[in-house]
C-alpha cells in the first residue's frame, strides 16, 4: 500500500510539473501584440489573456480646430389646422442668447409681409396664425429679436390654396413598391435643413438564415425642403439582403456643411450570377470596404477594407453568421472631430476600427479587439451602439453593447452579462450624478438579466432579483412617462422599475417607441400607430411603418417618419408648447443616436440631460 501511495503521489508530482508546450508566464508581447496563439490554444480558451493588445497611446484622434456640427436653419414648419388656422413652430438654436425673442411675419398672396404678434415671442417657439387668407398661398418666416433689434430673417415656409388639415408633410418617393428597409437623416446639401437617404426594399435576412436576395439593395437621396429625389446608389448582388449586412450612416464628417453617407459595400455585381456567390444568397467571399459618399451628389469621396471577415471559425460559428454581423457609428473621439466606426462581430469576437475623413481621404485611428481578452469581454455586443461623454473628459466614449470602449481605443469595463436586443444610455437618475445605462439582455441569468448601470464605472445600480431565461428578454425602454416617480421609468420584458429599482406594480407598458409630442416633458407611448399617455389618453394617430422619432422640425417637440403608401411622411404636433428648449438634435448623445437608427436595431434617441417631469437641471 506504502509503495502504490508513493507511486500515486509521484505521477500527481510529474502532471503538476510544466509542460514544454504549456509555459507559466506570458510570453514576451503578450500584452501589445496580437502574438500567435499556441498549439493548446482554441479561442477564447487561452493560456494567457491580454486587455488592448492593439492600443498604442499618443496617437492623434482627430484634426479639427473646433468641434465639427451641423448649421442648422429655424425648421420652421407650417401646419394647417383648419381653413383659417395655421400653427407655426421653429426652432431654438444653442447659439441664440438667453434673451432672444422673435417675431413671426406672413405674406399673402405675393404680398408685403406682416408682422402677426403684437409683442416679440419669449415664451415658446411656436404661434397659431387665426386669419390666414384660405384662398390665397401664404408664406412664414421669423426674425430674432436680441435687445430690441431684429436679425436675420429665418428660411420661408409657405402653403399654397386649398389647405387641408393634416398633421403630417409628404415626400413622394421613386419607384419603391415593396417598402423601405431604413432612413438616413442629414443636411446632405447644406442649406440648414434635414434630408432623406432611403435604404429599400424592405424585408430583412438574418444572417442565421441562408435566404437569396430578391433583388438588390437601393441607397435614394430626397431633399427634405423641396421633396425632389437627388441620387441614387445600388450596392449590387455581393450585399445581402438583411440590416446586418448593409449598415448605413450620414452625417457631415469633413465639416463642410454636408453630410456624407457610409456604407458597407463590395465590388458591384449587376447580376445575381456575377455575385461572388453566384446568387445563392449568402456571400462569404471577396472583398469589402467602408464606402463614403458625398451626400450632395452620391459620388463615392473614399473607400478602404472593412474589418477582414478571415474564417468563419475564428468568429464562432462554422456557416459565416457570427461573422456577418456588421454594424457602423459616428463619435467624437477628441471632442471635435467626428469619426466613422466599423463594427464587426455580435456573440464571440468583436473588432471595431476607427477612421476620420480628412482631405477627402479615410485615416485610420486604431482599432480594438477583444480577441485575447478573458470571457468577461467575449460576446458582448448587441444590436447597436451608443456613442456619447461618459466620462466627463469631453470627447465620446463607445457603449458597444455590453462593453465600454474609451475615446483612444482602450477597454473600460464589460457587464459580463452577453448579448441584448435593446439598451439606453442617458441621465435616467437624474438624483445620481452622470449618465446611466438601461440593459435588457437576451441571454439567460439568474438575476440582472434587466439591469442599471453606471456608465462611467460600470457598477451595477441595481437590476432583476429573479431568473431570466434565453431569449426571454427581447425588448425594453427608459423614459419619464409617469410623474409619480422621480427620474425615468425603465422595463423590459415582464420587468418594471423606477429610477431607484423600485418595482411598480400593474401592466407593462408597451416596448415599442417613445415621442415627446405633447406640452410636457414626459414622453408619450408610441404604439401600433397610436400616440398616448401611459395610462392616460390617446393624442393622435399615424399612419406607417415607422422609420424615426427625431426632432427634426419645429420647435423640441419630436417628429414620427414614417413610410406608406409609396412615401415619406413626417408627422409633427399642432398641440401649442407651454416652454421653449434648445433643438435636441444639437445634443451630442441625441444626435449621436438619431445617426444610429439607420442601422441595427431601432432604438429611441436619448438626450444626455434629464429631460422629464422631475425637478432637474435644465441645459
């Protein structure tokens, strides 16, 4: 017995002992190189991890003097209630003093204009013309009126004879018959005004699935002031169907005033044949790039390879699916300068590059991977991204899912909870300081599968006590919809809560969209076309698939855009305001979000301030 313990007891001596081909330190450039994985190594299950392996410091994150944003116009707008009655709205801009007041002038029929207030304007931004000429094509503008005198008049809105009451303003669009995928929205000619990219036919494929494309994507170009079609762009056979595969952006990234277009493309196949595929519907083969388009007139301005698809394997997966989750953003990585993010990969491994256009050229910043970082970090993405100041240093940080990405490319902090449909970044307590993050996560947990989060440390708040299973979670929204809390309310799935965690008792509301449509600062309910209070009344209808909520006219009150009946259709509030606030569309985070509805999954733009029905700060 002595001698078979002592046998055991040297076998266990000689298993403990290191291997030749199983080193006890990290090899030399663990941590800054991405060194070639070992013979015992299968990602993610390695021998030795790194955080950043990638990150190189001091290097220059953009080129701008001053921060690079959009010249807007007033976006007055001009909705006709009745025969006689017209409500005008426009916008307040971040760079009107604090004492500006305005005066609304119309001309009827060719003629002089009129001023139609007695006193300048001081409280709101919007007026009710009651004495219209009904037979007679009129037209609005504004003065600013800062210490007595009047500046600049604003852009004309005009509305010719016979008016009809309606809520909403069309744009008829070309020759789309099976719906619209997404909308880009962005001043593409520079004259103050917010236009239309129109990404169709509709119908989504998800990666998952091996389904031919019925026909090839169509990226189309609308004036938002005159509804004329500007450009048109095909992407060709070699980009699937489906939102993942064909992620869009706009936004004026030069600083020239005009917005330009991101996409995914690939070299252009004009036949299902010639696809690099041969048309069966999933390509997995040739080249892709970042393409940026001038948004005036549809001409390609640069293009540089995407984020390198490799194999399959090394996404996860043997069919391609993991590696076809492609995604795109826009952050202000030093605070002035707008760069283009590429994103790619969702449930294993995740890459995101970097790039400022400059001179009409793409520079390339850095990149992050997760690919030698431990399984904390592994599979963390979700369907969008948030892109905003969450640390205070001024420039954006980078929310990809479930994972924080500071400004020059360094990992923050992860959840560790995986994979979600839906999340929100604002000040939904606004009693805490800075911004927090709403999570509602697809994959199973015990508790937090709904949860809160700091986003400057990544300290949970507070979450789910109870079990959530796989694929429970799907949906979820934040927003003030309830004054008898302090803050937002959050929810998700069965999931209920107050700022605070606080469960609230009784239904859930509905997980669809949010609006700021009335004179309040709660949000209204958007859903199945209806515009209601929570558990109050319904305000109006629409019509469509919607394809936005943004507050892209008039004054902070938000717009629907939706797509029927072969258009277009903003739907905007004649409900008078009770207050005026700056446009949200000048709030970085806002405007950061309303660029990322064009691609993945729809969220609700956010404001980084608290905008509710509770005592806060007011920006």
């Amino acid at each position: 017995m002595k001698q078979v313990s002592v046998l055991l007891f040297g076998c266990l001596a000689a298993l403990a002992q290191p291997q030749p081909d199983q080193p006890t330190r990290p090899p030399a450039g663990n941590d800054r190189t991405l060194r070639k994985l070992g013979p015992t190594e299968i990602a993610p299950n390695l021998s030795f991890y790194a955080v950043d392996p990638l990150y190189r410091p001091g290097i220059p994150l953009g080129w701008a003097s001053g921060r690079i944003e959009e010249k807007l116009n007033r976006g007055l707008a001009a909705i006709p209630l009745d025969a006689n009655r017209v409500y005008l709205t426009w916008r307040l801009l971040k760079s009107d003093p604090a004492n500006v007041a305005f005066n609304l002038y119309r001309a009827s029929a060719g003629g002089a204009p009129a001023r139609l207030n007695q006193r300048p304007l001081t409280k709101t931004t919007d007026f009710i013309d009651a004495s219209a000429p009904a037979g007679a094509e009129n037209a609005w503008f504004v003065r600013p009126v800062v210490k007595g005198a009047e500046l600049e008049a604003s852009e004309q809105v005009s509305l010719r004879a016979p008016r009809t009451p309606s809520n909403y303003r069309a744009i008829k669009l070309r020759d789309i018959t099976r719906g619209v995928d997404r909308v880009g929205i962005g001043d593409l000619n520079g004259d103050g005004a917010y236009d239309f990219v129109v990404k169709h036919p509709a119908g989504t494929v998800d990666p998952g699935r091996v389904v031919p494309s019925s026909a090839t994507y169509k990226i189309d170009a609308y004036d938002g002031k005159t509804g004329e079609f500007m450009w048109r762009i095909d992407l060709g056979w070699n980009i699937n169907h489906g939102i993942w595969f064909s992620p869009m952006v706009v936004r004026d990234l030069d600083g020239d005033g005009k917005a330009e277009v991101c996409l995914r493309t690939a070299p252009y196949a004009a036949t299902r044949d010639q696809a690099f595929d041969g048309g069966k519907g999933f390509v997995l083969q040739g080249p892709e790039y970042l393409s940026v388009y001038d948004g005036a007139t549809g001409r390609e301005i640069d293009k540089v390879d995407w984020i390198e698809r490799g194999q399959p394997q090394e996404w996860a997966d043997h069919s391609g699916n993991r590696s076809s989750r492609h995604m795109l953003g826009v952050a202000y990585l030093d605070g002035k300068t707008p760069s283009v993010l590429v994103v790619r990969g969702t449930y294993g491994m995740m890459r995101v590059d970097a790039w400022t256009l400059r001179d009409r050229k793409l520079h390339k910043l850095w990149r992050w991977t997760n690919e030698r970082a431990p399984f904390k970090y592994q599979g963390q993405g979700q369907h969008s991204i948030k892109t905003a100041d969450i640390d205070g240093d001024g420039a954006d940080e980078i929310l990809n899912g479930s994972i924080a990405i500071d400004n020059d490319g360094r990992t923050m902090w992860s959840t560790g909870l995986g994979h979600g449909d839906r999340f929100y970044l604002s000040d939904i307590d606004p009693s805490r300081p800075g911004l927090e993050v709403w999570y509602t996560i697809e994959d199973p947990h015990p508790q937090n599968g709904v949860s809160l989060w700091d986003a400057r440390t990544g300290n949970l708040i507070f979450g789910a006590n109870e079990p959530t299973n796989d694929n429970q979670v799907a949906g979820g929204l934040a927003g003030d919809i309830d004054p008898r809390y302090p803050g937002m309310e959050v929810w998700g799935d069965k999931f209920f809560f107050t700022a605070k965690g606080q469960p609230i008792s009784g239904p859930v509301p509905p997980q669809n969209e949010l609006v700021w449509w009335d004179a309040d600062p709660l949000r209204e309910l958007l859903s199945r076309g209806s515009i209601s209070k929570w558990q109050g009344p319904e305000l109006a209808k629409i019509q469509g698939s919607t394809q936005h909520v943004a507050d892209i006219l008039g004054d902070w009150r938000e717009e629907i855009v939706t797509f029927t009946s072969g258009e277009l259709r903003i739907y905007s509030t004649a409900i008078p305001a009770t207050d005026r606030r700056v446009t949200l569309m000048q709030d970085p985070l806002y405007r950061n979000d309303v660029t990322h509805r064009s691609m993945g999954y729809p969220h609700v733009p956010m404001t980084s301030y608290y905008l509710g029905a509770s005592p806060a700060r007011r920006p």
